[in-house]
C-alpha cells in the first residue's frame, strides 16, 4: 500500500474538479502519515492496517476548507483502492484509485499514439 496513488473516481465529484489544482492522489509512506489531494483540499492522513487488510485512516484538512477532519478506509485490490472518507459529522464519500505508476504507463501509451 506504499507509495502514491491516482484518484481515478469518487461518488460526488468529477475528474475536473478532483484534479482541479494538480491530479488528485493519495500517497502513504511508511512512516504511517500520508497526504491526500484534490480539488483545493490537502489532507494530512495517519494511517494503518486494520482488519481484513483494510487501511484505515483519520484525516485533518491543511487547506482548502477549515476545521474539517474526518476518517476513511480503503481497501487494495488488484493495484486498485476502493474506499471512502467521511468527514466530522458530515457526509460519506466512496472513491477509487490506482497505483501512480499504472497511470504513468496508460498515459505515456495513450501520448504515443
């Protein structure tokens, strides 16, 4: 589960708006922090493994929006993530991602074309 991965869909907002600044991803490092980016929001994760392999999360927003913290899980797949995050007393939002480098690859042969 290391490493960056692309936000490919969510439930409420399109690729336009999840790339809006910079491609939407989600990158976890070791250390069990991570960031997530999309739209104008730039969330600090604290993640781990929970049960059944689930990566669990809590969330604290940098910027964009103020005072929104939240939680989420995902699930990896297939070099696929599915999950969702939720925020403090707010909604539910379910999203996919893939591994960063599949995207590179897709790109690049989609540029050579």
């Amino acid at each position: 589960m290391i490493g960056k991965w692309r936000l490919v869909a969510t439930e409420s907002w399109t690729q336009k708006f999840i790339d809006l600044i910079e491609p939407g991803f989600i990158e976890l490092k070791a250390n069990g922090r991570g960031t997530m980016v999309f739209g104008t929001a730039n969330l600090a994760l604290d993640w781990k493994t929970g049960e059944d392999d689930k990566l669990e999360f809590t969330f604290e927003v940098l910027d964009g929006i103020d005072g929104v913290s939240g939680k989420g899980c995902v699930l990896v797949s297939d070099e696929q993530m599915f999950g969702e995050i939720k925020t403090h007393l707010g909604n539910r939002y379910a999203l996919r991602a893939q591994r960063w480098v599949e995207m590179r690859k897709a790109n690049k042969g989609r540029s050579g074309q």
